[in-house]
C-alpha cells in the first residue's frame, strides 16, 4: 500500500467519523433547540401582545386577537423551522454543521453575531496560546528529559519523576486559579483578565496581548513540562539501551554526538508524535483554562455558551474541536510516516 | 487458580509491596481519605449534604478566612463564635423578671461583624402579653449603653444588633455624647448611615470614634432582660447569640456564608466515590471488551476494533461537554459516572486485546484447548487470570483522570447542582470572583483535595505496576 493510498484511506475514516459525530450530536441538538425555540415563540408573542393597538383589538374583538396570535405563532413556527419533521430537522442540521453553517448566536460574542465568524475570531487566539505554549513545553522537556536520561537512577532523575507524578495531579485550571491568586491579586504582577485591549493598535497592542499571555502560558508550561520532560527519559533510555548506540560509542563518537545525533535522531518519531498528541490534549485542558484567565479563545467560547445556553455556540465550537482533533490525528500520522519510513508500509 | 496459590501470590505481593516507597505513601494518603469519606457525619455535620445547596447558611458570616490566620497577621480578627443558654449566666428575678447575663472577652483588633439574638420561645398569643426585652451592654471603660429598651418578642424575633435601628440610633447618640464630638448636621446623617456599629461598641472613647475606632480590649458584658406577665410565657432553652465572626472555623466561609471545611470533608465521598466508580466500570468493560476481540477474531475482531477506534479519536471532553448541556446542567451523579465510563474504557481495551492476542497463542492455552475447555474456562481461568494484574495497575492509574474530569464537567457548571463536590465549589468561586478578591481559603483546599486524591492513586498505580508488570522494571 502506498503512503498516498494509507494517507487516503485515513482522511476518508476521519470524515466518517465526523460526519457520524455530526449527526448524533445533531439529534441531541435539535431536541435541545426545539424547547429552546418553544420558549422563545411564547416570549415574542408574549412581548408583542403588549403592543398598545393590541390590547385594543383584545379587548374589543377577542376572537379576532386570538386569530392573530394563532397566524403569529405559525409564522413563527415556520421561523424557526419546528414545522418540519424531526428527522428533517436532524438532517438538515447536519448538513449546514458539515458545511460550516451554524447558524447566529442570540448575543454578540467578540463583537460578531454569526457564530463561525466567532470561532473564525477565536482559533487563532487559542492556537497562538497552546502553540507558543507546547513549544516551550517541548524544549524544556527535551533538555530535562535528556538530562534525566544520561542520568537514569541518579538524584536529577528521581527528582524529575517525583515532579512529574506531582505535577501530572494538578488540574490545569485550578493552577491558574492559585496563579491569578499569587500573581494578579497578591502581587499584583500581572492583570486577572487576559481579555486583551480593543482599543490599542500597532505595537501597542501586540505587547498588550503578549503582557495578558505571560500568565496563562506560565500555568500551562508549569503543569505539562514535568510530564513531558519525563515521557522524553522514558524514550530516551529505551533508545540509548539499543545496540547501534553501544557501537557509536565504542567506535569513540563523542558523547554529545551519540546522544544528539544518534540517539535523538532516532527517538525522535515517538517524541514527535507525542508533541501533536500534547497539543490534542491541551485542546481538552484548555476550554477550562480559558475560561479561568478569561482568554479569548476556543475555551471562553465554552464557557460562554455554557453560561447564556447559547445552544448553536456550542455547536459550533465542538463540531470545530472535533474536527480539529481528527486533522492532527492525521498530520501526526503524516509526521511519524516520514520520520520512521517503516509504518509507511502497511500496518 | 486454588486458594492455596491466591494465598501465595497475595503474600509475595505484600512483601514485594514493602519495598515501595511510592506506594505505601499512596497507600496511607488513601487509607487516610476513605476514613474522611466514611466518617464525614462524624468529622462534620451529617446534615450538611442536605443544607449545602439551600440557604441555610443566613447566621453565617460570608467570605471569612480561617480562623488561624490570626497566627500569621499581627491584625487579629474575631472568630466565629455561638453562645447557647449553657454558656450565659440566668437570674431568674421572680416576678417574670429574667436576667441573661453574656460575658464576652474582646481581645480582636477588629471585633464581630454582627450579633444575632434569636430562638426566644413565648406562647403569648396577645400582643399586650407579650414579654419585653431590654438589652445593655457594660463595657470595660465602665460605660454602659442602653442598646434597646422594652421590645417587645415573639418566637420569630431575631434581632441583629449590629444592623437594627433601634440599637444604632442609641449607640450613635451615646458615642456622640461621651466623646463630646462636634458634628454638623450634614455629616450626622451621613456618619449614621455609613458608620459600623460593631466598631463602635467595641472601640475606645476618643475624638476618632466616629472616623477610625481603636478597639477597646477586655471584658463586655451583655445583659438581656426580659419581662413577661407570666412565667410560663417564655421558654429560653434554645436561645442563641451567634457572634458573627470576621474569620471562621478551620476553613472560612464562601459567599454565601458555608463552611468550607464542611464542603471540603463531604466533597471527598463524592469524589472517591466517582472516582472508583468510574476506574472499575471502565477498566472491567475495557478487559472484557479487549479479550472478547481478541479471543473471537475474525470478522468480530474487524469490527469491534473500527468501533473502538472510532471511540477513540473522539475529544473526550468536548462531547462530554455537549452532553451535559443536553441533560441542561443537571447531571446526576449516576449519570456522570456513566458519561465518563463512556469513554474511560477504550485505551484499556486496546492493551488488552493485544496482551490477549499474545496470550491466546501460548502453548498452555493450545494445551486447554486439546484437552475439550470450552471458550468460557479458557477465558476466564487462562487469559483473564494473566491480565488482571495489568487491570489491577489501570483501575488505579485511571481514578485522577475520573476525578479531574468529574472536577472538569462540575467547574463548567455541568454536575450535580445538590451534590457537595470540590469542582462544585470552585465554580461557585469563580463565579463568585474568589481569585480576583483574594479568597484564597476557598480557592485553594478543594484544588489540593483533588491534586491529593490524584496523587495517591499515581503512587499506588504506579507501584502496583512495578510490582505486577515486572517488565515495566528495566526502565
């Protein structure tokens, strides 16, 4: 089987699974909204019946109200689509999420209504974070992990696997709680809220946006490194124990070199594709994370359509999440293909 | 497997599991949070879960840090302290006539925020026959301030000293007239308003009084009397003065004035109970789910591998997320548990189909096979026995991932709104804005209960790991 054939086969797996996703979480969906639109119906009536020449025509001519209420209602009902079947709902509910269609929120989010123009607004910002994030997270655990290797057993490497276990026990938000504790109210060192400045421009704004970073990224570097650092010495050693290592060492290549060319030359596919599956994760940890620091990304949007039942928000968001975790799955594939040319080949 | 072996391998393991450090410190954390979850009732109140959720919580004061921070402040603050009948000195006069005596030792630099005067018991249904009460205070300067005169109560009386109107008019005439401070009349009305009457009672007689009180330390006396018709007409045997505190028992209070400490102690039956819940349903359906694909092969094999792989590259939180939406924020218990076993058990049941595939192609399963076992006793007695171990290590690597994901959906606003869990709390403090007003006492406890939680079951699973993968040694 050729790579272009593998890489094929798993695109097209990628959308089944989103395309089934899609539709299961649509049923969901439809139900949810359906009561959602009820109340809605009634509070429109509601509102408009206090309309001045309506209480007239109600006191006057009540069939002639209730006549009116009845054509409003079903022309509301047309509105917002409850005429048609379940099924028909679900199904073209599915097809406007599969093509990215999801509809208006009832609020504005980031000054926008239309809720792909809102995560249009938010990816970037929450790639910007996690990105920056996991690359700090990759050198740091890739200097400590390879430390910890060379030094398998000694002090430096218990220590690393004590802070690892330590670290990996810590929910990711609630440090970020403790950090907006320390450094924003007792310190004062940093703002509580990472929501960056509309009004600046230019390089006023950048360093603004950088200045509101410095904290979330800080939570999400002190919770993953000691982790990471410790799954590098775990692949670094397996490595360093093969027998091509023993050769370049006995053939007196520098101990440098061995660990730097050849040991992480040939640790690196698992480390590479532990760093994309970082990321994925990050992704899940993330939506609390934002939320706490009030960052403008994928995971306020969560927080935001959570706390004002902004139904198609929600849709939005997880149908884009999804969509972006199955997308990385794959480049991780692509990635590992290339660096280790043996899964290439079938599997 | 006879009794016999059981026996045996039960006793290499404990002495295997001596030379885990990790381990035995797991061991002790968690021995130590099952006895908190067993005796809650007993630790706290057994009423708790009940009132967590209710406003029960009025007589408390709210946002007060704990009591103990008056060790590390040179500020110290008035804890929170209950008076009933027992602690106060009763003269019975005669004649209807009772005298409740309340000695309280100031010894704060910033006194009560308030006192609540309440569970008077009368059975005078006439208005005119209900008893008077008359309150003064005796000060350490020797002063003595009339704060109510003649009110008359009734069951439901519940009097707050230091926001009735009664009780500020006359302690603001009684400090304007002993500090012989001067006051237009513009001011009078603002300083009467704004002013902390608390502060007051229990503060030094100077020109400041009014601006900036100096605590006057020493012993007060309340004295409370109350005049009925009749003997029988009042019964003061649940009769309490609540000194409402600006610091509170071992944890403080949230915003709306619940004991921390309470929250924190009950939060650890749910979250062991999830936690474990969630560890066992999902390591046992992985097992099972990966030794039936691998034991059957074949086209069944095919197609529980695609629909576990499916399972798989779904992000776990987002749908869960979606989920709880849909049950509309009000996820039970039982239903949070099934949600996260939903998709606890699918890595599980990867290792174990192909441990099982290595398994099923051993000599001693051929050999079971040639002498008539059928697929149930070569599952059960030959593959099973052989993966438990490995199932042993996941239950306990997967109870934090169970505990911060409960944690997770319940901080979103997603749990179960009268259940008392420490995601729970911290939604409640992030809404409240406990981090950016400083409430570290109720941000920072149920994120170490969750991080110790966490912790043990690592320390245990990774050494049950050790211990029962010997493989797993090398590295």
């Amino acid at each position: 089987m050729s790579f272009a054939k593998y890489l094929g086969i798993r695109i097209f797996n990628a959308l089944l699974v989103l395309i089934f996703v899609t539709f299961v979480v649509s049923i969901l969906f439809v139900k949810v909204a359906e009561d959602d639109a009820k109340t809605r119906i009634a509070e429109i009536i509601n509102n408009e019946a206090r309309n001045p020449s309506l209480i007239r025509l109600k006191a006057n001519d009540p069939e002639a109200f209730e006549k009116w209420k009845r054509n409003r209602m079903e022309q509301l009902k047309r509105e917002f689509e409850l005429d048609k079947t379940f099924w028909e709902r679900v199904i073209s509910k599915t097809k406007n999420t599969l093509l990215l269609d999801f509809g208006n929120a009832r609020s504005p989010v980031f000054g926008e209504i239309k809720v792909s123009k809102i995560i249009e607004k938010a990816i970037p910002r929450t790639v910007l974070l996690f990105t920056t994030a996991q690359i700090i997270i990759t050198f740091i655990g890739l200097i400590l992990g390879i430390k910890a290797a060379q030094k398998a057993g000694k002090a430096v490497d218990k220590l690393l696997s004590v802070l690892a276990m330590l670290t990996a026990s810590l929910p990711m938000w609630w440090v970020g709680m403790v950090f907006i504790l320390i450094f924003a109210f007792q310190l004062g060192l940093f703002p509580a809220s990472s929501l960056p400045d509309p009004n600046l421009e230019g390089f006023a704004y950048y360093r603004d946006l950088i200045w509101r970073m410095l904290l979330p990224l800080a939570t999400v570097v002190f919770v993953s490194f000691g982790g990471w650092a410790y799954t590098t010495r775990n692949i670094m050693i397996t490595t360093m124990h093969e027998d091509f290592i023993t050769v370049a060492r006995a053939k007196g290549v520098p101990e440098n070199r061995v660990i730097y060319g050849h040991a992480l030359r040939a640790a690196s596919p698992p480390i590479v594709t532990n760093v994309i599956i970082g990321l994925l994760g990050s992704l899940g940890g993330a939506i609390i994370t934002e939320a706490v620091f009030n960052w403008p990304g994928m995971g306020r949007l969560y927080w935001v359509a959570l706390q004002q039942s902004e139904v198609n928000l929600l849709m939005g968001v997880t149908y884009v999440t999804v969509a972006l975790f199955l997308a990385s799955m794959i480049i991780a594939d692509v990635i590992y293909g290339y660096l280790d040319p043996r899964v290439r080949v079938g599997r | 497997m006879r009794l016999e072996d059981l026996k045996e391998s039960a006793k290499d393991f404990l002495h295997e599991f001596r030379y885990q450090k990790g381990g035995i410190i797991g061991f002790v954390l968690l021995v130590i949070l099952v006895s908190v979850a067993v005796f809650a009732p007993y630790i706290t109140s057994p009423d708790v879960p009940e009132r967590w959720s209710k406003e029960f919580w009025v007589e408390n004061p709210q946002n007060a840090p704990p009591t103990w921070i008056n060790y590390f402040s040179s500020e110290k603050l008035a804890p929170h302290e209950v008076y009933t009948i027992e602690d106060m000195q009763v003269e019975d006069m005669g004649g209807g006539r009772k005298i409740i005596k309340i000695v309280y030792m100031n010894s704060y630099d910033s006194p009560p925020k308030d006192i609540v005067l309440k569970g008077f018991e009368t059975t005078a249904s006439d208005v005119r026959q209900k008893p008077k009460m008359t309150i003064i205070l005796k000060r350490p300067d020797g002063n003595e301030i009339v704060l109510m005169k003649d009110r008359r109560i009734s069951s439901n009386t519940v009097i707050q000293i230091a926001t009735n109107t009664e009780v500020k008019n006359n302690v603001f005439n009684w400090a304007k007239t002993t500090s012989g401070v001067q006051l237009n009349p513009v001011e009078e009305i603002k300083l009467q308003a704004l002013m902390d009457t608390m502060k007051i009672l229990f503060g030094k007689v100077d020109k400041k009084i009014f601006e900036s009180p100096v605590p006057l330390l020493g012993e007060y006396v309340f004295e409370i009397q109350i005049t009925s018709s009749d003997d029988d007409t009042i019964n003061l045997s649940n009769f309490t003065a609540v000194f409402s505190g600006r610091t509170y028992g071992l944890m403080g209070t949230d915003s709306k004035g619940r004991d921390i400490w309470a929250g924190l102690i009950w939060g650890t039956r749910v979250s062991l109970s999830v936690g474990i819940a969630v560890a066992v349903l999902s390591v046992l359906i992985g097992v099972v789910y990966g030794v039936a694909s691998a034991y059957f092969g074949g086209w069944r094999d095919e197609l529980l591998q695609r629909f576990n792989e499916f399972m798989f590259s779904l992000p776990v939180l987002p749908i869960l997320i979606l989920l709880g939406a849909y049950f509309k924020g009000h996820v039970d218990l039982v239903q949070i548990v099934l949600l996260l076993v939903l998709f606890g058990w699918v890595g599980v049941a990867k290792v174990a189909r192909s441990m099982a595939l290595q398994i099923k192609e051993q000599t001693f399963v051929e050999a079971a096979r040639a002498l008539g076992a059928g697929s149930g006793r070569i599952v059960f007695k030959h593959i099973m026995p052989q993966i438990m171990p490995y199932a042993f290590s996941q239950m306990a690597l997967s109870v934090p991932y169970a505990v911060m994901t409960e944690a997770a959906l319940s901080f979103l606003g997603l749990g179960d709104p009268t259940a008392v869990t420490w995601g729970q709390m911290l939604y409640d403090a992030q809404n409240a804005g406990a981090t950016i007003n400083g409430y570290w006492w109720w941000v920072i406890p149920p994120g170490l209960a969750i991080a110790l939680v966490g912790l043990s079951f690592v320390l245990l699973g990774v050494a049950l790991d050790r211990i029962l993968n010997p493989r797993m040694r090398t590295l």
